[in-house]
C-alpha cells in the first residue's frame, strides 16, 4: 500500500531484519512518496518499535498462546506497529491502530492471522492501563543486557534515566549559517515546523515535525546546518577562530568541518580528511551549499599523516570512528547490532589519535571526541595516548548550560545535558 505510514514503518523494519539495513537510511529511501505528516508517522512508527521492542514483545507475549518465537516475523511486525500505537501514540485511536493492523494482516496474504491479531490487540486496549511493567530493565527499556549492565556500572541509580531517555523521541536540532542568512530569517523561512531555541547553546534551534529539511528552501541555500548540540560543542571546545588552520582528520559527513569554518567566519583553512571518497563528495557538496570557500575536502587516513602538513594546524578535530552507543536514541537499531567487533575499536582510536597529534602546531589544540559514552573508547584512549605522547597536556574548558567548567574532559549523556551522549577531550601541545 504505496503511500501509508504503517506499511512503510513494516517495510523499513522487514528490511532492517532481513538485509540488516539501517533504520534511518531505509526510512528516507521508503518515506518518499509520503506527505509530510505520513512521513513523519512512519517515522514514529518505525524508531518507536524499534526502540521498545523487547517492551512490545513482553506484552504482546502474555496474550499469544503459541509464544512469540512462533510466530511469523511480519506477523510480529505487524502486531508491535499496533501495540505500540495503542500504548504510546495518545492522538491514535485504539480502534483504528487494531484494525489497520488486521487489513496489513490480510493484505500480506495471512488471513488466517487475522483473527489472532484482532484479538490480542484488543485485549492490550482493553487491558493497558492495567499492564504489569517487566522487571528486567533490559525489557522495559529494550536495551541488551551487557548495555543494560554498562549503563548500571557507569551510572548506578541514573541508569534507568538514561535508559529511558534513549527511547524518548529526539528533536532536530540545526544551527544557524550567519554567512548565510539572519536568525530571523531562517526561523520565517521554517514553515510549519515547531521551533524552539536550543535550551543552551546559543545559535541553535530545536525542530519538530519538519518532515524533510533537504527539502526546504533554506535548506538548500545554506541557511542552516543540521547536527547535535553535543557535536556542534566541538569547535566551541577547540576555539577555531578566523585566520587559523584547522584539519579535521575524520570528518564525513562534515558537520564538525563547516561549524568550525562557520566559527572562523569562512577565514582561514578547514583541511576535511576521510577514507571514503564518496564521503569526500558529500563534504564537498555540504560545503557548497553553505558557501564555505575554506573547507577543502581531501582523501586521507587518520593514521597516516600527510607529512607536508606536520606541524602546520592551529586546531586539530579528531572525532573518531566509534561504537556510536551515544547515538542510541537517534539510531536505535544500534544496540541490536553483534557487540564483538566493539573490542577492537579503542586500538583503531589511539592509532588516529597518534596520527592527528602530528598535525598540531606547538601551542595548538588537540580535540579528541566519540558519539559514545564508554570509558574505553573515550578517556581510557587519551590516557593512553598521554602516555606516549609527552608533548601533550589536557586543557580545562568552558562550556554554555548543564556542562559548566570541565578538567579538560566531559561525557555528555542525553539525561542529563539533553544532547546525544557524547564525549569530548581537549589536550594543547605545549613543546614539541
């Protein structure tokens, strides 16, 4: 059915379980037809099962007589698509979430099904405000248990907050391109999306059913830069100002490159360095339509240094490939994904690290950052690396709202600081 939310939330999760594809890349490709506000359902739908799946599944579970595990996976797709309606979307009658569930039942030829989808959605409207609450955690949040765990280690009774924040729905949050346009411009120029200025961080702007922001016009003109308050943070921490040389030495898809060329007032030098030549092309074009001359994207690998610019950057970024943990809320299928490969990740990060430092200018800073919130890709990484690196030093800093004054150091988490959970390190070199 070409042009409904529901189907297309079942099409985005059949191709999240079947190819695993990611979430969001499979919604923008299958929202495309939709309308706004279709698209915008779609969303909720699909981000919303997702990130309480092991919640739907309990109480789905205590009304299927055969068990979960039995039934067909779209079946199950189509059942979580209904229950999460009835139990999170206020504005979505009941009536109407069971019985698109039962025509989506028919319409992918399981009319046998039918009967037992009616009745087990029914029985959770009926019952919902009744429904016993799973004491596992890891079930009422849907979060894996070595996460659930983490979570517990790092935060002892703030966890369930933090677990609860990662299933909450996320606003977009875009920063203002004063080379561009006023404030007062770009906000007329938004539509019918709910606007609210950033709770802290000045310049930036939290939206709200905006549907596609590719397609307005201030987009596509520059007006405004699409990234986290946590990531927009960086440049603020490194202190780019205009004139400077900054190398950002993994930078798709550009977002840390053009807020600090934006700093710098498009003054200076953003050298953009990535692996992907693809990506090379999508920092190219970002830069183009904000109209930043300064940034100059170029193939490289952190690890490597270009030796001709040794020594030559006043700022250094380097936000390194990561779990991406931090990212949960925006990216939910990530706590689905085999968690093994995450055990090599911190000898990747000291690798770019060590190449990065070679960049940096005597006097000049260092910004080290993940989108995750676990020591051993974060801090246990600068120790590391302030081990073999003398020259070296962590640097305090400053910042706007709930972050304050910091030893050089700071993990953000979405329930506390209301960004992505993120973490930032500033080191200055102070001799060669």
């Amino acid at each position: 059915m070409a042009g409904d939310a529901r189907e297309t939330a079942l099409s985005v999760l059949t191709s999240c379980r079947k190819a695993e594809a990611w979430a969001d890349g499979a919604l923008k490709t299958a929202s495309r037809p939709l309308s706004r506000r279709d698209a915008a359902l779609a969303a909720r739908l699909t981000y919303g099962v997702l990130q309480n799946r092991a919640l739907l599944d309990f109480h789905i579970g205590r009304y299927c007589n055969q068990g979960n595990r039995d039934l067909e996976p779209v079946i199950l797709d189509i059942m979580r698509i209904g229950a999460y309606q009835i139990l999170f979307l206020d504005r979505v009658p009941d009536s109407a979430a069971v019985n698109r569930a039962v025509e989506m039942t028919k319409a992918h030829r399981r009319p046998r099904a039918a009967g037992m989808v009616n009745a087990i959605l029914r029985k959770l409207s009926r019952e919902k405000e009744q429904l016993p609450q799973p004491e596992e955690l890891s079930v009422r949040y849907s979060h894996p248990k070595w996460l659930t765990e983490r979570y517990v280690e790092l935060l002892g009774e703030e966890a369930e907050a933090a677990l609860a924040a990662d299933n909450q729905p996320v606003p977009t949050v875009i920063q203002c391109n004063s080379l561009k346009t006023s404030e007062e411009a770009l906000l007329a120029s938004l539509g019918g999306a709910e606007v609210t200025p950033h709770p802290w961080l000045a310049g930036c702007y939290e939206l709200t059913g905006a549907g596609n922001l590719e397609a307005l016009e201030s987009f596509q003109k520059g007006g405004f830069l699409v990234q986290d308050a946590a990531a927009a943070l960086v440049p603020k921490v490194a202190g780019c100002l205009p004139g400077q040389r900054v190398i950002d030495v993994c930078a798709a898809p550009g977002g840390k490159s053009f807020a600090a060329a934006m700093a710098m007032e498009d003054q200076g030098e953003v050298l953009s360095f990535d692996i992907h030549p693809h990506k090379i092309r999508l920092i190219e074009e970002g830069a183009a339509r904000l109209g930043l001359a300064s940034v100059r994207a170029a193939l490289r690998d952190g690890r490597d240094p270009d030796p001709a610019l040794l020594g030559t950057a006043d700022v250094v970024l380097c936000d390194v490939p990561c779990s991406g943990l931090g990212i949960i809320r925006k990216k939910p299928d990530i706590r689905y994904k085999d968690p093994a490969p995450l055990a090599g990740l911190p000898k990747v990060q000291l690798a770019i690290l060590k190449g990065a430092a070679g960049y940096v200018k005597t006097g000049g800073a260092l910004v080290y950052s993940t989108c995750t919130i676990l020591p051993e890709e974060n801090r246990q990484v600068v120790d590391a690396f302030l081990r073999e690196d003398g020259r070296f030093v962590l640097e305090p800093f400053a910042l706007e709202g709930p972050v304050g004054k910091t030893e050089g150091d700071v993990t953000l988490w979405p329930h506390r600081h209301q960004t992505d959970g993120f973490y930032i390190c500033k080191l200055r070199k102070h001799h060669d």
